[in-house]
C-alpha cells in the first residue's frame, strides 16, 4: 500500500494556521512546512532582534533561533487551544526563543568581558551610565532565575511580554484570555521580585 506524499504547495499557504492544518494533515512534510514558515516569519524575527542587537550579532542569533526551531518544529504538538485563525503560536515561539538566544548571548558576552576586565582593569566608559549597566545584568540575572522558579506558563507570559507583544497578542499566542495572561506575567514578576530580594539577617 503507497503512502500518501504531500501534496499541498507551500507557497500557496499564505498564514502561519494554513500551514499549521496542512502539516498536521500531512499535506506538507516537515521540511516544506518549515520553509514556509520561514517564508512567513523570518523577517519578523529578524525586525525584533535588529532593534536590539547590532546587525552582525543579529544575523548569527537569527540562525540559531531557526535552528532550534527547527529541531522543535519536528515533533510539534498540535494544541486546539491553539488552533483558532487568529493565533500564531510559531510566532510566539520563536520570539520565546529569540529572547533565550539572546540573553544566552548576553550573559556570554558579559562573561567574557569580566574575564578580560579581571586580566587589565579597562577605564569605564562615560557614556555607559550604571543605571543602563544594572539594567541589562538584572535582565540577564531574571532570565536566568525565571527558568528556574516560574512555572511554564509564568514563563511563557514573561517572554512575550519581553518579546514586545501586545496584551492582545499574548493572550492570542498563549491560547487563553488576555486576563489570565497577564495574571500570569504579573505572578511571574512577583515570584522574581521575591527571589531577587535580599534575604534579612537576624541579629
């Protein structure tokens, strides 16, 4: 008995939902599925990391997110609650993992930079404020911990409200209200505050 191959054409698929039902139909392999999800998404992703990371640094990280997507994309998990037309959750994805890609990156880079400052003290730079500094050592520090503490569902708020998206969007992405989803960024928040408070001494 023949197997039944893919028959849809990828570049007829014109939103990410599309290509979502015809993957779970088998009506587009793996391969053809991604790459039209790349045809989707990949200026997306590559718009949110050039607003923060320069053009060099986004080009190597935009790479690494596609490729863990793509090991991801392979034994993809087709939710219903995720299935309505409006949702994205590939999308939502990615940015989660652009945001990990680039806080690993980050807290690298930074690695790096205290190793050389230990070996010749460098003369701070004017134009780097220690209010900007602390900011973006807490971010990577929060990333770290979120992993640790948060649930799935914390974390996956707290991404895509890093990742920029609207409290619309979020709740569209995260297949559930806009109030639970911000319920659940906000529980993320509090349980970081909680860890990242000094812990009191007893006299």
């Amino acid at each position: 008995m023949e197997t039944t191959r893919p028959v849809r054409d990828r570049n007829s698929l014109t939103d990410e939902q599309a290509v979502l039902r015809a993957r779970q139909a088998g009506e587009l392999s793996v391969e053809d599925s991604f790459r039209a999800l790349f045809d989707l998404h990949a200026r997306a992703v590559m718009g949110w990391l050039l607003v923060r990371v320069p053009r060099d640094h986004a080009e190597d990280l935009f790479q690494e997110i596609w490729a863990a997507f793509f090991v991801r994309w392979r034994t993809w998990e087709f939710r219903e609650s995720v299935s309505a037309p409006e949702a994205r959750p590939v999308l939502s994805f990615l940015f989660r993992t652009a945001a990990f890609v680039r806080g690993g990156q980050y807290r690298r880079k930074r690695q790096r930079e205290m190793r050389e400052e230990e070996a010749s003290p460098a003369i701070p730079d004017a134009s780097s404020t220690p209010a900007a500094l602390d900011a973006c050592v807490q971010l990577g520090r929060c990333l770290d911990l979120a992993a640790e503490v948060c649930s799935p569902e914390e974390l996956d708020a707290l991404l895509a409200k890093l990742a920029g998206l609207s409290g619309e969007e979020m709740s569209v992405s995260l297949g559930v209200t806009a109030a639970i989803a911000d319920h659940r960024y906000r529980s993320a928040v509090a349980r970081l505050r909680r860890h990242l408070q000094p812990k009191e001494t007893t006299s």
